[in-house]
C-alpha cells in the first residue's frame, strides 16, 4: 500500500513538472481619460487583468524587470454618448524577441504579438466597470491559453 501511494506521488510529480511553465508577464495600460472617466477606469481593469494571471500561476514583473518577459497590454478608450457608455477594450500579450534582419547580418529587437483581442461594449455606465472586467479576466484566460498552445509546439 505504502509503495502505491509512493508511485502515485512520483507520477504526480512528474506530469505536473513536464506541463509548461508560464513566465512572468508585466501588465500595463494607458492613464485615465476624461472622457472615459464617467464609464470605467484603468486601475481595476489592470487589477483584473492581474488577478487572472495569478489565478493562472503566472508571476507578475514589476516595471523594473518588465524588458526580462512578454507584456500584456490593456487599452480602452471611449465615454459616455446620449447618457450610455460606449468603450472599446483591447489586450495584446507580446514580447520583443532580437530577430536577424535578412542579407543585413544584424539583430534587431521585433515585437512578436502572441494575443491581439477587443471589444465594443455598450450600456449604462453603473455596471461598465464591472463588464469590462469580467471580459478582460477571460480574455487573459484566452490570451495565457494561446500561449501555452505555442509553447507546446
């Protein structure tokens, strides 16, 4: 009995040790707007954004280290129109990765988007925070899904 409980755990062990591991990914966006003020605000959406990478295993990098790993980017833009709000939100996952530039025998440094996604929301500004949240939360979940689709080829 002893052993089996050994060999599962050996078992265990190695399968979750050969599923890849995602790197730490810097999270950023834009500053609040005026015009988008009314209907959302950048610091939840980033924290969204955030905690979907935790919920996922991923390490956040802060902005010192944030050249070391790929960045999701998050952007909205939009306001308030005949007393609706109307937001557009984007997120791209990327990283810069030095590629060789042909016949030129030089490296240059090419952003290679791994994730590209938006949306238009639309509707009354009391729960835009929140919708843009929740969409941002499963977009991650696409975006760190593609990514490891990637990484396992």
């Amino acid at each position: 009995m002893i052993l089996r409980l050994i060999a599962a755990a050996v078992v265990l062990n190695v399968s979750s040790a050969s599923a890849w591991a995602l790197p730490p990914i810097y999270v950023y966006g834009e500053d609040d707007e005026a015009s988008l003020r009314e209907c959302a605000k950048f610091e939840p959406v980033i924290a969204a954004a955030k905690a979907a990478l935790r919920h996922n295993g991923v390490a956040i990098l802060t902005d010192l280290d944030s050249s070391r790993g790929p960045n999701l980017y998050v952007n909205m833009w939009g306001g308030l129109a005949g007393g609706f709000c109307v937001v557009s939100v984007r997120l791209q996952l990327s990283f810069v990765a030095m590629t060789e530039v042909p016949f030129e025998g030089k490296r240059v440094p090419l952003e290679q988007m791994l994730c590209d996604g938006a949306t238009l929301l639309t509707g009354p500004a009391v729960d835009m925070q929140t919708r843009i949240n929740a969409w941002v939360r499963d977009n991650v979940d696409v975006c760190l899904a593609d990514y490891e689709a990637l990484l396992s080829r």
